[in-house]
C-alpha cells in the first residue's frame, strides 16, 4: 500500500454511506461480525492510472505519494464492526525514510564493492548482510505502517527488535532450503508468532496461534506435486552418472566433451531428459497450483489472529484466488497486445521521420530512446494492473471472507504506543522489499 501527498490535502476517499450499507447487512450474533471493503473499483483504477502517468513524468519521485493515496484508499475504505480504518502517514515521510536509506546504503554499497574486489568470499557475505537488512527492513517498514493505522481513534503499534527479526527469517530460510521447502510451515509459524506477539491495537496485545504442523499437512500434496517430480529427477540423474568417468571426460577436456561423456555414461542422456521433463512438470506446477498456495497461507493467517478475546476465522474458497489471478492473466494478456501493436507503430514511424530528415545514426538514438520510453510505459502499465487487479482484489477477499468474534475486546481499549520513523519503509524501498 503505498504514499500521499504531504503539500496538498488528502483526495478525496469514495465511502459507500455506512446506514445505507449497515441496512443490507445481515443480521449476526451480539459480539461477531464482518469486514467490508466499500472502495470501488473504477475509483480505484483511476488513481492509480493518474498516479502511474505521474511516476513516469517525475521520473519515479511521485511514487511516495502514490502508495499514500493507495493506503489512505484502502484504509479508508476498510470496515471493521461499523468503522472504518485510518491511514495517517504522509509522502514526505516516505521521501524523507528513502533519502536517509540511501545515506546509509550507498556507503555499505561502495564498501562491499571495494573488498569485493581483493575478496571473492566478500561477495557471499554482502550477499548475506544484505539479505539481513532486507529482513530488517521489512519489520521496521511493517512498524511504521502500524502506528500510521488508526481505528476508533487509537492507533496500533509494533514493539520486538528488527534484528532479532531477521535473524529469524534468515534461519528460516537456511532450514527451508537444506529440507527443500519442507520447512516453510514452521518457519513461517515462528515469524508469524513473532510479529503479533509485538503487535498491539492502542493497550491490547495481539497474539498468532497459527499451527505450523497444521499448515504442513495442508501443503504436503502440493508439495509432493511440485518438489517430489524434481527431486525424483535429481536422483535419476545422480544414480545414472558414473561420477568418476565423468570427471575424468572433463579433465581431459578436447571438442566433444559430451561425446566422451556419453561413452562412459551411456545412461546419461536418458536421465538428463528425465530431469528435464520433470523440472519442466514442477515449473507448470507451481504456476498452476500457486492460487492454491495463495489462498491457504490466507487463511491461515487470517485464522490465526487474535487481540486479546477477539479472534478471526477465514472463509476464503480457492476459486476466489483463481478469479483473481485468471483476471489479472487475461488484462496483460490485452494490454501486451494492445500496447505491443502501439508501441511498433509508434517506433516505425519516428524512425521513419527522423532517417527522412538526419540519417541514421540519430534514427538509431531515437530509436533507443523510444524503446526506452516504451518500457518504462509498458513496466508501469503491468504494476498498475497488478496492483489493481492482484493487490486490490486480494485486499477485498482478506477482508470480506473474514468473520470475527469478540469484538467487545476492542471496545475498552486504551491509547498507547508512538509514531515510529520511517526510515524502514525506505530501507525497504531501497532494497526493493517493501510491501503496501
């Protein structure tokens, strides 16, 4: 979610009347209800299409008002239990976070870049540290949105340490990939707690009972779909190669490395294909089965939200991610054409003009210039569609497929906790990490 214009006033956020939306409500137990996103989606469309136009003119500066207006959009539009939720960060403070970000990385940046040149080991640790901050950004970006978010005049809040944080997640990470992904459901347990354990709306703490061995079990099909294939391709390929002839065919090098190698492993051309194929099966099973992931790990998140008696229950279906992502498919799919057929046209016919009138060495400079533009168009075309179709939709569906109860949790709660800087939201932004 993204910025807002810290000069002029906040634009203005269409809300459907709450009576008149309260009056097609359903009628729910004393303490449960729902959540209602009231934002419409053409309103939507359109500021973020005038927000793109302006990214592309400022050359990237107006982003930070962008993904304010986003935020105070969506926000604003969000209801919980007959009130709407607030955003009250400011451009200028996404601006001001990203500027003292780049002080601090541009100098780590030339640092690793001169070691990196005496130290071929330095690149793995700059590799790492920056993986490290990435994690810390991501909490302190997620702190500063917190305390940008009010309801009912109390704002929430995040406490815990940024880098206890990333050392988690880089952890995590190690024992997803030494078990191949098998490790994610716990890894993502771990951080999840973390984070609501630290979480507070005004006095009342939030909490995260999310299972991980629940989530395992919920994704072990899916996995064996996806690893078990490659895996088993990987094992083909290594039960089929006589490791010591192979060697020996490499170290003796000649033109028909190949040859030589399929003289003395004759069974590995078969398994090569095998990897192949199966490695050709996970890609398009990951790609197909991907809405499926999405909506699991939402609602289990969801699920397992708590502030203090108030707790949350998912019913997102799968076919709602399906339509979300099928949708966001087909509009690139039509944009790609349309914008491919104007983007020849255009270049053609500039070429054209400027080789009619100077030659061909400034028709060649016009014409990169004009693929350059055409990049940067089409690239803020495709965000745009992803942050309408994919980001919106899936804020609408967290929201709206989410049933709560006890509310009367939140209705003694008291004002506590500070606005935090946002130096994190420009770490993140800096490092390419950031979320809305």
């Amino acid at each position: 979610m993204t910025a807002l214009d810290a000069a002029a006033p906040p634009p203005s956020v269409p809300i459907v009347p709450q009576a008149q939306a309260a009056s097609a409500a359903p009628e729910r137990p004393p303490g449960t209800g729902g959540v209602r996103f009231l934002g419409r989606e053409p309103t939507y469309w359109r500021l973020m299409i005038r927000g793109a136009l302006l990214v592309a003119v400022t050359l990237g500066i107006y982003r930070f008002w962008l993904a304010t207006d986003q935020r105070r959009f969506l926000w604003g539009n969000t209801e919980i239990a007959g009130d709407t939720l607030e955003y009250t960060g400011t451009a200028r403070e996404l601006l001001i976070g990203f500027l003292i970000a780049l002080a601090v990385l541009v100098p780590l940046n030339t640092a690793f870049f001169l070691a990196a040149i005496d130290a071929g080991l330095v690149t793995v640790a700059t590799f790492l540290l920056l993986a490290l901050f990435g994690h810390f950004a991501i909490y302190r970006a997620r702190r500063y949105r917190l305390t940008r978010t009010v309801f009912r005049g109390v704002r929430l809040h995040q406490t815990g340490s940024a880098w206890l944080y990333a050392v988690y997640s880089m952890l995590g990470w190690v024992a997803i990939i030494a078990t191949f992904g098998l490790a994610y459901p716990w890894a993502q347990a771990v951080l999840e707690r973390y984070k609501m354990h630290h979480t507070h709306y005004g006095s009342l703490r939030g909490r995260f009972v999310g299972s991980g061995t629940r989530l395992f079990f919920q994704g072990l099909i899916m996995w064996l779909l996806v690893m078990g294939p490659l895996l088993l391709g990987v094992l083909v390929l290594a039960a089929g190669i006589d490791w010591q002839a192979l060697t020996a065919a490499l170290s003796a090098g000649g033109d028909n490395v190949w040859s030589q190698i399929e003289s003395t492993n004759p069974n590995v051309g078969g398994a090569v294909a095998f990897m192949i194929l199966a490695g050709i099966w996970s890609f398009l099973a990951a790609g197909l089965l991907y809405p499926v992931f999405q909506a699991m790990m939402l609602r289990w998140w969801v699920s397992g939200l708590r502030f203090g008696e108030m707790s949350a229950t998912s019913r997102l279906r799968t076919g709602q991610m399906y339509g979300v992502y099928l949708a966001f498919v087909g509009i690139v799919f039509v944009y790609s054409l349309a914008a491919g057929m104007v983007a020849g046209i255009l270049a053609a016919a500039a070429t054209l003009l400027f080789k009619s009138f100077t030659g061909n060495q400034i028709a060649e400079i016009a014409g990169v210039v004009i693929g350059a533009i055409g990049y940067v168009v089409m690239m803020l075309g495709y965000s745009t569609i992803y942050q309408v179709i994919v980001r919106q939709r899936m804020w609408r569906l967290s929201f709206e497929t989410a049933e709560l109860s006890g509310l009367h949790a939140l209705d003694n709660v008291k004002a506590a906790g500070a606005a935090s800087s946002a130096f994190g939201e420009g770490l993140a932004d800096a490092l390419d990490v950031g979320g809305l």
